[in-house]
C-alpha cells in the first residue's frame, strides 16, 4: 500500500528561519511553497531524494498548526505516507481499526489527493495519506 515516505512534516513559528537554518545545516532546498489560507498554514518543501520535509507555519491564531505549536512547541507534526489510491489506503486503514479525521480524500498541496488519520488509535502519530497527481513522464512507478 505504501509507496514511499512522502513527507515528514515539522512545526515551526518562523517558517523563514527553518528554512534558512535547513539550507545552511543540512543542504536542503525549497522544492515547493504554498498557503492553505483554508487550513491556516504555510508550507515549504525540502527536497531529500524522492521525498521531503514538510515544514509548516501558522498563517492565523486560531490554525491547528497554531494551536499545535502552542500546545506541543517546535517539532515533528505529521509523517505523510505515499499511497496510489488515497480512497483505498483510506478505507483499509479505518477497517483496520484507525479513526479519520478526514471521512472522505481532499485536496492537498502540489495538487495531490490527501486524507488525515487521527493519532488516537494510530499510536500517537498523525498521519497524512498522499496520492501524487497524475504526472506524465514523472520516471515514478
Ligand atoms: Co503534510
């Protein structure tokens, strides 16, 4: 079901300085930056081979991420895994006995398709089902 890790996603207040800091220490560039004003949150994507490290900030107070970040502080927020079919690896999942926050897939950033598991019953980690878009050409199985 599992194709690759398609992110690990990291919380932070400055999303500026992570960014920079990711560069000087390790690197890592910006392959992708984007705002969900529905979600509240800036992302940027460091690119690490075929996968990436999500780094996201709040755009408002009252986001979950800004919540997160309250609540919890810096730190690993999400891992998102990449799936072909995100309705299916859905679907296995609840009948495997995990709760979705998100009933049905949605769109996500990059144009791809996205479902969220709760961490309740998913062993305290949030996790992000990730179905790429349709790419021509892309080399991916
Ligand atoms: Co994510």
């Amino acid at each position: 079901m599992l194709t690759e890790i398609d992110h690990i996603a990291i919380a932070v207040r400055d999303l500026d300085a992570a960014i920079d800091w990711y560069r000087d220490a390790l690197g890592a560039q910006v392959a992708h930056r984007e705002v969900a004003e529905h979600d509240g949150v800036e992302e940027a994507m460091l690119s690490v081979a075929e996968s990436y490290v999500q780094l996201i900030s709040a755009t408002r107070d009252d986001s979950p991420v800004a919540k997160f970040l309250d609540k919890r502080g810096e730190g690993l927020h999400h891992v998102g895994y990449r799936v072909p079919d995100c309705a299916a690896a859905l679907e296995a999942m609840v009948k495997a006995g995990a709760t979705p926050i998100d009933d049905a897939p949605r769109p996500g950033s990059r144009n791809t398709t996205i479902a969220f598991i709760h961490p309740k019953g998913s062993f305290g980690t949030l996790i992000e089902l990730v179905e790429e878009p349709e790419a021509e050409g892309s080399g991916r199985p």
